[in-house]
C-alpha cells in the first residue's frame, strides 16, 4: 500500500495513483489535512482532474483519504500495517538505501510518500520501522513525488512478487505447452 501524507499538487497526486494501478499496488491512503479531496472513493473517481492526471487510474484503485497523519497511522496499525517512510537518513531508525532494503518480511507493509516541499513528519517518521532512501548521485538529493513514488514502489513490488512467486503454496504454476520465443519473429513479408 501507497501513503501520500498532506500533498499539494493534484498533478502528484494522479501519478502516484496511476504507479500504483500500473505497478499493481493495492490501494493508496491519502493524508489530507487541508480537505482538499472529496471524503467519498466514487466523488474521487467521477472528479475530472484525478482522472486526466492519473490517466483514469483512480477509477480502478481504490484510494481512502484521511483527515490526519495520525487517524491514518492508527487506522494502518488496527489493520496489522508496518510502515516504511521515503527519507534520507533520519537518526535512530533503520535506514536502508532502497535496493538495500528487504521488503518482503512484513505481509502488510504501508510506504509512505512525504510533502513535496516539507517532505515526510516526524509523526510519520517516530511511528514508522524504517526509513528508505533513493540513491542519488546529482547535485539536487530530491525527486518529485510522481518520480519517487514510481521508483520506490516498482523496486518494492519487484521484491515482493519475486518472493511470493518462490514461496507458492505448493508451487503449483502453470506450465506452457511452447515456451515463449526468446526473440521476436521477423516479419514475413
């Protein structure tokens, strides 16, 4: 699962729903202090501006808003959510570079995504397991939210279905009748 805490842009907010529909992520939690979006899933879905920036998305992904960090993080832990924030390193918690991190130990696992001008809390920050960075190698150490929300979550969901793909009940996976062409045919005309 996807947390945006207290975004601003309705741009960032659409992409983050649209990584999460393509990357095949759950659901997305939205912290949303200012009351800027409808508490409702179905007003989300039918608002135009959702729609265009996450490319019809939020039609397909369920997304729950939040009045406060906090609602969200007790509603997360009644459910048996551990959370992981994006942020450098924060001193007195685990920090893991991102390809670093093992994300595969916790079966409800909630990642969250900060401000884009103030970044993540410090309540998210005190009540989260660990903090996961981006490796950056430029000058500028930050990305925007879309970008990092699509980093973050492909490298998340990459390690989680690795992993339950080995650790199948029974392993039982379907085999193919024709393995699949290693190469593209080339046209026959």
């Amino acid at each position: 699962m996807a947390v945006i805490e207290d975004p601003t842009d309705i741009k960032n907010i659409g992409t983050v729903i649209r990584n999460v529909n393509a990357l095949g992520v759950e659901k997305v939690y939205i912290v949303d202090p200012r009351n800027a979006l409808p508490e409702d899933w179905q007003d989300m879905r039918e608002r135009k501006s959702l729609s265009k920036t996450s490319v019809s998305a939020v039609k397909w992904t369920f997304v729950k808003r939040f009045n406060s960090t906090i609602e969200c993080f007790q509603h997360l832990e009644e459910k048996g959510f551990v959370s992981a924030v994006t942020s450098p390193h924060v001193k007195g918690k685990v920090n893991v570079f991102l390809n670093e991190g093992d994300y595969t130990t916790h079966t409800k696992l909630a990642v969250w995504f900060g401000n884009e001008k103030r970044g993540i809390s410090e309540v998210a920050v005190e009540r989260s397991e660990m903090c996961v960075a981006i490796p950056m190698f430029g000058m500028i150490e930050s990305l925007n939210l879309g970008t990092s929300s699509g980093i973050v979550l492909y490298e998340v969901t990459k390690q989680r279905r690795e992993y339950q793909s080995k650790y199948r009940r029974g392993n039982k996976k379907g085999k193919r009748s024709e393995p699949l062409p290693t190469t593209m045919p080339r046209d026959a005309s």
